[in-house]
C-alpha cells in the first residue's frame, strides 16, 4: 500500500472540504496547545544540547521517549478536539457529506498517527 505524499502538509487533500470560518475545534485551548509545544521545543534544545555535551546515549534516549509522549498527548487532544468539534459540528448540520468527510480526515490522521 503505497502513501500519497502530498507537497504542502498544511493544505488538505484532493477533495477534502473547506475548513470552518468559525475556527477549528483547538481553538478554545490555543493557549494551552501553544504552552505544551513551546515546552516540546525546549525540549528538543535541551536535547540538542546533550548530544553536543556528549552526554550518555541512554539519557538521551529517555529524553527522546519523554518529548515523543509529549507530542502524542498533543496529537491526541488535537484530535479529540477534531472529534467533538469539526465532526460533530458537521453532524449536526445536517450534511452527510460533510460528516463523511471530516470522519475520513480523523481515520486518515488516525492512521498516519499509528504509522508513526
């Protein structure tokens, strides 16, 4: 099964309906999502910074295992918040399509989530 590579990952897909002017379903915790990836980045200096210290490969190693759960927990709220906002939204309004749609966005992310 071969993986569609698309050009530009911050631009949906073939098809792929036209995101909500209201804004996305993150967006009441921006903050937050802002704060926790701010740490991620700290993180990755901090590990940057190890390997230029020469620091012990292991130590590393479970810093690298603390950032990859701090980007999961991310990802997970991110899609949480797909869930119960993009794809509910489109539920309720009514339109198949649309709920079709923005499911096939979540299992696809699901599926990239689960190759990774």
């Amino acid at each position: 099964m071969s993986e569609q590579h698309h050009p530009n990952p911050s631009e949906p897909l073939g098809d792929a309906p036209a995101h909500d002017p209201r804004g996305h379903g993150y967006i009441q915790d921006k903050d937050e999502y802002l704060k926790r990836l701010r740490r991620i980045e700290g993180q990755a200096r901090g590990l940057q910074r190890m390997v230029e210290e020469e620091k012990y490969c292991i130590d590393i190693l479970t810093q690298v295992s603390a950032m990859t759960r701090a980007l999961q927990a991310v990802a997970l709220g991110l899609l949480e918040d797909h869930m119960s906002h993009c794809v509910v939204d489109a539920a309720r309004a009514g339109d198949d399509a649309a709920t079709q749609a923005k499911v096939k966005e979540a299992t696809d992310a699901i599926a990239r989530f689960a190759r990774s």
